[in-house]
C-alpha cells in the first residue's frame, strides 16, 4: 500500500513528491495515536470485538481505492474524472489512511492475542518467542526483498 504510493500519485493524480510526502507524513502522525486508542479500547472490549472492527474497517478502506471506473469505459492518461465510480484524490486519501492505520493498529490487537496463548516458558529468557517472531518476519522481509529484487533483475535481463 505504502510503497505504490508515489508512483500511483504521480501517474494517476500529477502530484509531486512534497504532496506523496505529505501524506506519508500524515498517516505516519496519526498511526501512533489510533494504535494508542486502541490499546485504550482493548480495556473495554475483547480482542476479538476489536479484531473485527479493525478488518471491517481495513477492508472498507481496501475497497474505497479500487477504481471500478477502470472496468468499464475507455482508459485516460490519468483517473477517469467526473466518473462516480472514479478514485479521486479526496478518496484515495481517506482509502489509504483507513487501510494503513487499521492494518497498523491491527498489529497490536495480534500482539495482544498471541501473549495471551503464548506458554510463559516461551515468553522469557533472552531467545523468547516475541525475538523469535522479529527474527523470522525480518528474514522473511528480507528474503521477499530479495526474490523482488532477482526477479526484476531477470525480467529486466529479458526485455532488453
């Protein structure tokens, strides 16, 4: 979601880097408080209550960036303005903040989940499971970096 975002903004809508910038800067700011927020509701509400609003509202942002308007019609050198169905700015913006930051605050409610059913054997000592689960999403960070870049590479080898 976040790494698209540039180049999505510059060819769809014309905007320039301090605009992409801007934005990254504002979803950043408000990440911290709603995950804070969250971490204050989950003293009233279950996990699995918080689970759901947090997906519901994740994928009600997922669903405000696709661009049906593309489906149908002729394709334009940027987004099909005027047309209802059409991603404007002002839609994008609030898609991809909904997204970002309920996907973000979602990280939370699983931390909370997964040390309630973690064994306390697991959850001490210096190689406990919350380093273990770091380590692992690192390398597999890595790793689908990795593969990204060795694919761009052969495919780039390819066209030329």
């Amino acid at each position: 979601l976040v790494s698209c975002t540039s180049a999505l903004t510059k060819n769809r809508y014309g905007w320039h880097v301090q605009q992409v910038g801007t934005l990254g800067f504002i979803n950043g700011t408000m990440t911290v408080p709603l995950s804070i927020f969250v971490g204050y509701l989950s003293n009233f509400y279950q996990d699995r209550v918080l689970m759901t609003w947090l997906v519901a509202i994740g994928s009600f942002g997922l669903f405000l960036l696709i661009d049906f308007s593309d489906l149908m019609g002729t394709p334009t050198s940027s987004y099909n303005q005027g047309h209802p169905l059409a991603v404007s700015p002002p839609r994008y913006v609030t898609g991809y903040f909904l997204a970002f930051c309920s996907i973000q605050a979602f990280e939370g409610v699983i931390g909370s989940m997964l040390s309630k059913v973690i064994p306390t054997a697991l959850a001490s000592g210096t190689l406990n499971s919350g380093l273990l689960a770091t380590l692992v999403d690192t390398v597999c960070f890595w790793w689908a970096h990795c593969c990204n870049v060795a694919r761009s590479i052969y495919t780039f080898k390819t066209d030329t």
